[in-house]
C-alpha cells in the first residue's frame, strides 16, 4: 500500500546563457516523464537565515518498490503533490542479490 503515489521527473536541457555558459533549463523544452507506484514522504527539514531572509527547506525521501529501478539522476526534478522538488544529490541504487536493482532512494528537497 506504501506505493501508490504518481510523480513527474523534469530532465532539463542545457542552455546557453548570454556569456556563453551552459545552464540547466527547466521550463517546455524539459523532459517530462509521468512515473507511477511510488512513495513520496517528508524526511527531516531545516530553517535556514541565508543573507537576512528567513529559508525553510523541506526534505523529502522518493522510494522505490522492489524491483524498480527509475531513471532519476541528481540533476532532475520532481513533481508530486503540487510540489517541484529538487534532487539533493546522488541517487542511491541498492542492488539485489543475484545482479540488478532492488529498489532506489533519492533525497529530495523544497525550498521556499
């Protein structure tokens, strides 16, 4: 019963910006894959005073059932509840015993 959430994963394109740098464009020209059977729920948070402003991040934990492996990298994110989220580094890809994928973590975060 733990898996029944729906979420989008954002892969962005790179960029060019007007000094000739590569960046990360999330907006129409980004990939968007619908996934099913997932299970999205808070994990830790902080507040944050960055430059005399009040930040709350919110973490977030993505997981997978067993046996599904999810095309996630650090550089995507994800939409879930109304909510996008950023990946907050490495995916984390438990392996299975006999060879393959038995279930991934990633930690995401929201930051308003």
């Amino acid at each position: 019963m733990l898996y029944l959430q729906r979420i989008v994963v954002v892969r962005p394109v790179a960029v060019e910006d007007d000094y000739g740098n590569d960046k990360l464009d999330y907006g129409p020209s980004a990939a968007r894959t619908p996934v099913a059977g997932v299970n999205v729920q808070p994990k830790g948070g902080s507040a944050e005073d960055a430059d005399d402003k009040q930040l709350t991040v919110t973490g977030w934990g993505l997981y997978t059932p067993r046996g599904m492996d999810l095309d996630l990298r650090e550089t995507d994110r994800v939409e879930v509840d109304g909510m996008t989220l950023q990946v907050a580094g490495k995916v984390g890809r438990w392996p299975a015993p006999g060879g393959g994928v038995h279930h991934i973590e990633a930690d995401l975060r929201e930051v308003d």
